[in-house]
C-alpha cells in the first residue's frame, strides 16, 4: 500500500490517476461508475495488452465475472498483486476510494514502462521497414539487370551471325525473324531497361535520404554496364537489318542469272545437238566433184553460223563467272554445265577445221553451185540467227527498280518493232528463195536439198511466227511490270509522306522534352505534369509508328531499296522514337526524385529554383549533370572557400566522394541538391537505433527472440533474428539465445552486403 503523508499529497496524486485515466478511456468510463461492474479494471488491460482480454465480449450485467477476470489476469500476466475483493466491491455502496486509487496506481507503473517500449519499437519498425524496401529495391534491380544481360548475351550472337542458306526463301525467313525481333521482342525489353534505371535512380534517392551508403550494384551490372551492353546489341542489329537487304538483292539477281544462264544453254544445246556429228561425216569422199564443191560452201556457212554462236558461248561462260564470284548455292552444277559447252565448243572448232581442210584438199571437184540455193543459205543464216537472237531478246528475264528503268526497256522493245517491217520484207524474199527452188526442182526433177545450210524455210517460217507471237507478249510482260514499278512507286510516296510527318513530330517533342524545366518558370509539379502529358501524346500516336512500319514492310516485301521522296528511313525514325520514349521515362524520373528530395528536406520552391538556377548556370552543355570543374566553379560561386593548393584539392575531393560514391566522373542534380541540403533533414543515427535496442532489452547489452518477437510486427522480427549476430560479451545473464544489436545497427548505417 502507497501511504501518503498528507491530504495535498493524496490529491495530488488522486487527480493524477483521473487524468491517466480519462486521458485513455475518457469514451468508456465515468471516474468510478465502472469500478464496481469490472470494466474499468478490464478496459485498463485492453489499453495496453489486448490479447489478455477481448474488451469488446464483457457485459457490464457480469460484474462478479468482469471483476475476477480483471484481477486474475493482472496477477498472473503483470505481476499485480490482488489487493481488492470482487465481493467487496459488489456489496458495497461505494468502493473506497483510497484502495482503488491504490491499485490503479499499480496498473499505472506497470504500464509506463510498456509505453516507452512501444515508442522504442516503432522507431526499430521505421528504421527496419526502409531497410527492407531497401533491399526489396536491390532485389529488383539485380534480377532486372541479370535477366536483360541474359537476354543480350543471347540476342547479340543471333544479330552478329551473317551466315545464311545462300538461297531467297532462307534469307526471307531470316528477315520475318528480325521483324519478330524488333516488333514482338524487342520492345518489352526496351521497358525492363527504362524501368531499371528508374529502378536504380529511385534507391540511390531512397538511400541518401534515409542516410544509407549508396547502392553499388554487383560487378558487371552498373547502370554504364546495361547502357554499354544495349549499345552493343543495337550496333549489331542495325548491321544485321541492312546486311539481310543486301543479302536478299544479292540472292534475287543470283535467281536472275541463273534462269538466264539456263535459257541461254537451252538454246545453245539445242542449236549445237548433231553438230558434231554432222562434223565428223565423210560423205564428201563419195560424192561428185559437184556435191563436194556444194559441201564445201555449206561448210562456208556453218562457219558463218559458228562465229555467229560465239558471242552466245562467251555470255554464257561470262554468267557462270558472275555465278561463281557471287557464290550462287548449286554453282557445281553450273560449272559442270558450263564446262560441258565449253569443251564442245572448243570440239566443234577442231573439228570445223579439219572439216575444212579435208574440203580444201577436195576444192577440185567444185565446179557446179546452185546460186538460187546459195543465195538461200547466204541469207537465211544470218536470218535464222537473228530470229534466235530475237527469240532469245524476247524471253530474256529482267530485273528494273524504277519506272524510268521499265520504261528504257519499253523504248528499247519500241525500237525492236520498229525493225519487224524490213524483216518481214527479208523474210518474204528468203521465203521466195524457197519457192523459186521447189518450182525448180520440181520443173526439172531435181533432189530438192540444199548442199549450203541445213537450214529450212519451214524452220525460218515457225520461227518468224513464234517472234511474231513472243512480240505482243513481250509488251504485255512490260506493262505489267510498268504496273509494278508504278505501285513501287505509289509504296514510296505513301511512306515519304508519313515518314516526313512522322520525323519532325518525334524531333519537335525531344526538343519540348528536353526544355522541361530549362526556363525556371515551372514548379516541379507543373514540369511532371507536362511530362506525363507528353508520356500520354506520345502513347497515343504510336499507332503512326505501326503504321510505318507496316507500310516499311510492305516496301521491303516489294523489294525496295531506295526512296528519294524522303530523308527518313524506318531505321531513324525507330531510333528517335525509343530515344524519345528513354527521355520522357528519365527526365519523369529525375522530377519524382526532385519531389521526394525537396519534401524531405524541407525546402521551400524558391529555395529549389535558386539551386536549379546555380546548376543549370554552370551546366553548360545542358546535359543534366555537372563535370568536376564545373562543379567545383559552382560551389566557389556559391561562397565555399576552396583553396588552390593540395589541401583545397584534398576538401574537394572529399566532397565529390560524398556527391559522386561510385565515381561516375559527374554530378547529378539530385546530387547536388543533396549536398547542399544535406543539414536541414531529420535521419535516423545508428547511435539512435542502437539506444531503442537497448530500451526493448531492458537496459542489457543483448536481446533476445522472445523479446522482438513480443515487442516488433512479425516480419520485422524474424528479419532482425535472421541477421543479428550471437552475443559474444562478457554479460552473465546472456543465455544460450542471446543476440548482438549493437554489430545489428551498426551495420544498418555502414558497409553493409545488402
């Protein structure tokens, strides 16, 4: 019992525990209505400890119960001990005033204690809890920045790779491929990125602030890392796109030389089948003098047709040349092929001389020669020989890129008809070279063969007709590759005229980002909410991104290269639109954290102008971060006293270890605001957290599990278990459990591995 000396003291004292009292359940109690029913004493207990009584289940009608529950629980669990009756308190008509003054008075010491517990708890939680998001922010980082090195590292030799199948549908597939990858892959990508130096910029901001050491993110996966890492990735991608195009112009004129090295060998093939046999006859030496001297001249013209030939022989060696060079993919079958007719052609010379000398050893028996036949073969060779020509001009493939380059092929086949007229008058006297013969022959019972040419005037005649049909299908085959070359040509207009709206709208809003802010004018708020509405402009005129790069597909498909009506390629504007998307994500980012950085220093906006205005004075290049010079300029203009000596050097570069730890070579704003803020805020200490441990352990140099367990959220307390180091101290009373806060706050506030 608490004696008191005097009645000054006793009311003292008494109004003390009536303020304790109303002060925390003014709501529930009426001074001493409540004493008698219970629920004062039970109300008490709830206060401070409510997992030993559920206030809210007691019924003022169980007073007896509510009183015993009281006294009970107090006895056991707080160490009161029982210094009233329940049944006293019922009977009598008023309860003494002085006893229960008493026994509150215990409740009131016991609970003072817990008060200043919970006050010590809850800095541990505040501290702990940044700590934790802390590391949750270095968790994401470091799985961000591995996942997208991870992807590059296996991009990046996919893009290095020039090696195809050397044939057009595998080249094609490969560029299906990089459209995959730049319009499916990619871009998801491109957000991890922004998203991770967002991710990066907001802990080092985290951490200064609650005055933590700045984040150095594992070796090889800095911020310059990834930034270096996405540069090599791009410079390899946008090699691979114009090595694809290349591959596939080289491949197409490979399919073009092919078809025409084949056609061309036809034709030969077909010209030289029974020349050699032909060659190799020695019917002259059973023929009459008349017959050999007719041979002989035959033998003239198949000469004539020989030379004429030769000019095919050497385009087609000269295209099997271009094949090799090229490295067309089945080039052993074309220099197979192309051997085979050189080595013929070199057979059927060889053997076109001997022919002729054997004749010329004959000249003696050449006295008679049919001139109306000889005329015939004179003129029908080279006849023939120009209907192969023909034949061959008509059905020639080509490959043009323009309107103007089908049209000087359409000129070309106008001037080729303009000559049908003198051969159609050539043919017709070839015809009646014929005629006249047949008439002869059958006049005078003559073998109507002719010993000068195995030509024939029905072969000249299905020859003349076939030109005559390939003519009007050679200018339907020109116009609809007019057609073409006129829609290839409509495909770059359309793309010029989006690409030159598209260009300078992405160019005109880098500059509207970039002068965010540059003029002073705008409060943080006001810049963040320009930045946001450009954010959305931007998101919502992606669709003439798609756009163009749907019409880009569709020239490529069309296998254009080139496009005079515009200076933009899709490769610029791509490359303007992710820059432009990178610096609306950055410049929001570095506001947010100016926000952050000015409300928890406590400045006021004019304070933060005059600091952006020193900043930005100095910033010459306007690149957002100051150069060591630059900065040291700053701050002398600012009224720092930094002397020109060893000693001023040595104040300077502490300050830039303190503005720059991880020794980029520049200083942000950020930074920089950081520094010159850096008195104004209110940071936890280690001294601070170290002296809250040492409040929940009851004034030891250790702490138990229980003890956090009891006085910490769940989370936190396992957290602190986890990490504390066993006691190692001298203190007696240390037992088995007993853990190290002080090396556990240390930490917190020093070279930690977190």
């Amino acid at each position: 019992m608490i004696l008191y000396d005097d009645l000054y003291t006793h009311l003292l004292y008494f109004l003390a525990m009536l303020i304790f009292i109303r002060v925390l359940y003014a709501d529930s109690l009426t001074v001493f209505a409540s004493w008698k029913d219970g629920l004062a004493f039970c109300a008490l207990i709830h206060r401070h400890r409510p997992e030993l009584i559920d206030y809210h289940k007691l019924s003022r009608d169980n007073p007896m119960e509510n009183l015993n529950t009281a006294f009970d629980v107090a006895e056991k669990h707080l160490d009161i001990p029982r210094m009233l009756d329940a049944e006293d308190m019922i009977n009598s008509a008023k309860p003494d005033e002085r006893s229960v003054m008493t026994y509150v008075s215990a409740y009131y010491h016991a609970f003072s204690g817990a008060q200043q517990a919970e006050t010590a708890a809850n800095r541990i939680c505040k501290v702990l809890k940044v700590n934790q998001e802390n590391e949750r922010l270095m968790e994401e980082y470091e799985r961000l920045a591995s996942d997208l090195l991870e992807w590059i590292r296996r991009t990046k030799p996919w893009l290095e790779n020039r090696i195809t199948d050397n044939t057009l549908p595998g080249t094609r597939r490969k560029l299906d491929e990089f459209r995959d990858y730049r319009q499916v892959q990619k871009p998801p990508r491109l957000e991890d990125k922004a998203r991770l130096e967002t991710t990066f910029n907001t802990l080092q901001t985290r951490l200064r602030l609650s005055n933590r050491p700045a984040y150095l993110p594992t070796e090889g996966k800095m911020v310059s890392d990834i930034a270096n890492a996405w540069k090599g990735l791009e410079l390899a991608e946008k090699g691979f796109e114009d090595w694809l195009l290349n591959e596939l112009q080289r491949l197409e004129r490979l399919e073009h030389l092919a078809k025409k090295f084949k056609n061309k060998c036809d034709i030969h093939e077909e010209w030289s089948t029974g020349k050699e046999d032909m060659l190799r006859m020695e019917d002259f030496k059973r023929c009459r003098l008349t017959d050999i001297k007719a041979m002989k001249r035959k033998h003239e013209a198949f000469e004539s047709d020989l030379a004429a030939h030769q000019d095919r022989v050497e385009q087609i060696a000269a295209i099997a040349q271009e094949l090799n060079t090229l490295e067309y993919h089945d080039i052993a079958n074309v220099n197979s092929r192309c051997q085979t007719i050189c080595d013929q052609w070199d057979l059927l010379g060889s053997l076109t001389q001997a022919r002729r000398t054997a004749l010329d050893e004959a000249e003696q028996i050449l006295e008679r020669m049919d001139s109306l036949q000889l005329e015939f073969a004179k003129r029908a060779a080279p006849f023939n020989n120009w209907l192969d020509g023909a034949r061959e001009d008509l059905v020639d493939m080509f490959i043009v890129h323009t309107t103007e380059e089908i049209q000087g092929l359409i000129d070309a086949h106008e001037q080729f008809k303009s000559t049908l007229g003198e051969a159609d008058r050539e043919y017709k006297g070839i015809v009646g070279l014929c005629t006249e013969a047949a008439q002869l022959a059958s006049q005078y019972g003559l073998l109507n063969e002719n010993p000068y040419t195995t030509l024939q005037g029905d072969a000249i005649t299905t020859k003349w007709m076939e030109v005559q049909q390939l003519v009007p299908n050679r200018d339907q085959t020109l116009h609809g590759e007019m057609l073409k070359q006129q829609n290839n040509e409509r495909l770059r207009r359309t793309f010029a005229q989006k690409a030159n709206v598209v260009g300078p709208w992405v160019e005109k809003h880098l500059d509207a980002v970039a002068s965010v802010g540059a003029q002073g004018r705008e409060s943080l708020e006001q810049q963040l909410a320009k930045l946001k509405q450009y954010e959305q402009n931007v998101q919502s005129y992606k669709s003439n991104i798609e756009d163009l790069e749907h019409l880009n597909q569709e020239v490529q498909e069309a296998m254009i290269f080139e496009n005079r009506h515009t200076s933009y390629t899709m490769e610029t504007l791509r490359v303007g639109w992710e820059q432009l998307l990178t610096s609306i994500a950055r410049c929001i980012n570095e506001v947010e954290n100016q926000i952050l950085t000015r409300d928890s220093k406590g400045i006021t906006n004019e304070q933060l102008e005059e600091f952006k205005k020193s900043f930005n004075h100095f910033d010459k290049n306007r690149s957002r971060q100051l150069e060591p010079k630059e900065f040291k300029a700053c701050l002398v203009s600012l009224g720092y006293n930094i002397r020109d000596d060893r000693q001023g050097e040595a104040d300077f570069q502490r300050i830039m270890s303190i503005v720059d730890p991880n020794g980029t070579g520049y200083v942000t704003f950020a930074a920089f605001l950081d520094f010159m803020t850096r008195e104004t805020a209110d940071t936890d200490t280690a001294e601070q957290v170290m002296q809250s441990f040492r409040i929940l352990a009851g004034d030891q140099e250790f702490i138990t599990a229980d003890i956090l367990r009891r006085e910490l959220p769940p989370d936190q307390a396992e957290y602190c278990i986890a990490r504390m180091a066993p006691y190692r101290g001298a203190n007696a009373n240390a037992g088995p459990g007993a853990l190290d806060y002080t090396s556990f706050s240390t930490a917190l506030y020093g070279e930690s591995d977190l």
